[in-house]
C-alpha cells in the first residue's frame, strides 16, 4: 500500500499503527510510505516506528506533491495490487482484509472504491494521541474547552489496539464533517447498488481509500502530476475507460484524522472551488466527453447555487447518471453555455464546505 506523506507525523503514527492491527489478512502487503519534503521530524518517527513494523520508505526532496509521490511509491511496490491511505487516513481493522475479500469477489478487472468516515472533533489538536493544541488557536474559550475534554477526544495508539468501536462510535459519515459529504457518500452507496454499470461510478473513488491491479495502473499513467484538484476522478475515469469496474466496497473504511480547515476564508474558499471547476473542465476538454459538464449541475444541488436555475440541478448521483445517459447534445450544450454566463460559478458562490477535496 502506497501512504504518501508531507508534515503529517502525529497522524502518521496512528495510521501506520492501525496498519499494524489489521485483523485476518489473507495476502501478503507492503507498506510503502513515500516522505514527500518533511520537514517536521517524520523521518525520525519512521524510523522509530520500522523498529515495530516493516516499511519501504521513500524520500523525495523538496515537496514533489501527492500525484508525483503516490507514482513514487508505486514505482517501488512489488505486489499485484496496489492500495492507496494518506497520511490522516486511519484504516479499520478489517479495511485490508475487506478490500481483499471484495477483490476476489469482483475479479481482476475491478477499481476498489472504499467507504470514508471523520473523526470531527480532532479539529484543532495538532498531536492527535497526547491532545497537544494547534499553534495560534483562538478563542481562549475554545482552548480552555478542549483542554477540559482532552481525554475523551484523544485517540490513541493503544485505543486503536485495543477499544477500535470505542473510535467508531465517535465518528461521522463522509471525508468531511459535513452532512453533504455524508449525502456524497449515501449517494454513491446508492449509485453503485442501483446502476453498477453506470458509466459514472469512476466519482466513488478517492486515492486514500482504494485498489487497483499494478499494471493497469501504470499503464494508465498513474496519477496525473499536473491536475491541481479531482486527480482521483481524474485516475478512476481513466481506468473505468480502460476496462475496469469500479466497485464499492462499504465495509473497507477509513476514518479521516479530522485537522484543521479554514473554510471560513473565503479567498481559499474561492481558489478551491476554482480548481474543481478547472478539473473537470480539463478532464470533459482531454476526453472529449462533454457531458462530463453535468457533475458541475449535481455539485451545484449539494451545495446551493441561486444562480443555476432550478430545473437545470440534478439533485443526486442517479439523476446525474441519467441525464448523462439521455441528454442530447443540445441540451449539454445549453448547460455548457448557462455556466459561462454565470458571473460567479467557480469564484466562491458555493458554500465554503463544499471546498475540501474530491
């Protein structure tokens, strides 16, 4: 499995920690984890942490970022398959074993999609396992809160070893803490139930929880280094295209070691939300699929848009697999034209959760 990392040590431990705790894995795995520029001391954790566990680490210098240090690790796996975490992505005791078991279940020419869980009230500490507070954490009010609370919000290595539902108990649906991604994830469940030939299941998957066959991989071209945002629609629409089924696998979860985002700045807010828009454009220019033009209309319905009329929204991935099956080309390229005359899409009109990462 391929963990790039970059300034990330504290979450790192636990991750690498529940990796050590996986429970009946039936095949042999590697850890790779690909150190992406650290600069804060991750070099001496992993080396601390390989004295409990076998690792394959990898150092890129300077920061390369996490497209070119996910193909880094890969170019280093030995194994058939290659699994994908990130550095604050903690996997379940069983999150190996289910993928392994959906692998076998779906065949060879399957795209593992994993399910994503949050662990929200980690926000603000910077060291998960000893409660340390965030540097410049303000109010007082809020420090003085977490400080009373400190030990039931820390999650530590021997919680993981030892009391896993205990940390289960205490998470959210969805990457995010936020009930649209929680809807992103329902939706997806249901897509995959519903339509498992959907041309569009390649949304379901997120390169932190997920497998995929070596060679169709590279052959593919792995990641793409130069899309700033959507690089994991970016793969898995590429490997749907070259035969693979992307298959949704519930019970291989992961749960996100929640850190700060500061979604209330809505310059960032702005920047991010441009750069999902520069993604899928690019990806609808370079495939010549302009249909792919329709997941802006389903964004647009998760987090409200005044300026996208009503009747053009797609309220969820069904309705988005539909109209892209039975859409004309006119009617496309009406939607093509109502977002270039939008003053605002893609300039921070939607809600600032929304700009968190696909």
């Amino acid at each position: 499995m391929i963990i790039p990392t970059h300034n990330q040590q504290e979450r790192l431990r636990l991750v690498l920690c529940g990796l050590r705790r996986q429970r009946a894995v039936e095949v042999k795995f590697e850890v790779i984890v690909v150190d992406d520029g650290c600069t804060d001391g991750t070099a001496l954790m992993l080396a601390d942490v390989a004295q409990q566990m076998p690792l394959k680490i990898v150092r890129l210098q300077p920061n390369q970022g996490r497209c070119r240090a996910r193909n880094d690790g890969v170019q280093h796996a030995v194994g058939r398959l290659v699994a994908f975490l990130d550095g604050d992505a903690l996997p379940h005791p069983d999150w190996l074993s289910s993928h392994w078991r959906a692998y076998q279940r779906y065949g060879p020419d399957c795209l593992l999609c994993g399910s994503e869980y949050s662990l929200a009230d980690l926000e603000y500490f910077q060291d998960p396992q000893t409660g340390t507070l965030m540097e410049g954490l303000t109010p007082s009010v809020v420090r003085t809160y977490l400080r009373q609370r400190r030990a039931e919000l820390i999650v530590t290595e021997a919680q993981i070893e030892t009391d896993f539902a205990g940390l289960e108990a205490r998470a959210c649906e969805g990457g995010y803490p936020f009930p649209e991604w929680q809807q992103v994830q329902q939706q997806t469940r249901e897509l995959y139930h519903s339509c498992p030939a959907s041309p569009l299941t390649w949304i379901g998957f997120y390169p932190h929880n997920g497998m995929v066959r070596r060679d169709v991989f590279e052959q593919v071209g792995g990641f793409d280094a130069e899309i700033p945002f959507c690089e994991g629609w970016d793969l898995a629409y590429r490997l749907q295209q070259a035969g693979l089924r992307p298959c949704f696998v519930d019970a291989a979860r992961t749960y996100h070691l929640y850190h700060y985002h500061d979604f209330s700045d809505p310059a960032k807010s702005q920047a991010e939300t441009r750069k999902r828009r520069q993604a899928l454009d690019a990806m609808a220019q370079r495939y010549a699929d302009p249909r792919l033009v329709l997941v802006h209309f389903w964004l647009g319905a998760l987090w409200p848009d005044p300026l996208l009329p009503e009747e053009t929204l797609l309220p969820d991935l069904l309705h988005l697999d539909q109209a892209y099956r039975e859409l004309d080309e006119a009617a496309v390229e009406e939607r093509q034209r109502l977002l270039q005359r939008h003053p605002l899409w893609g300039l921070g009109v939607l809600n600032g959760k929304e700009n968190a990462h696909a």
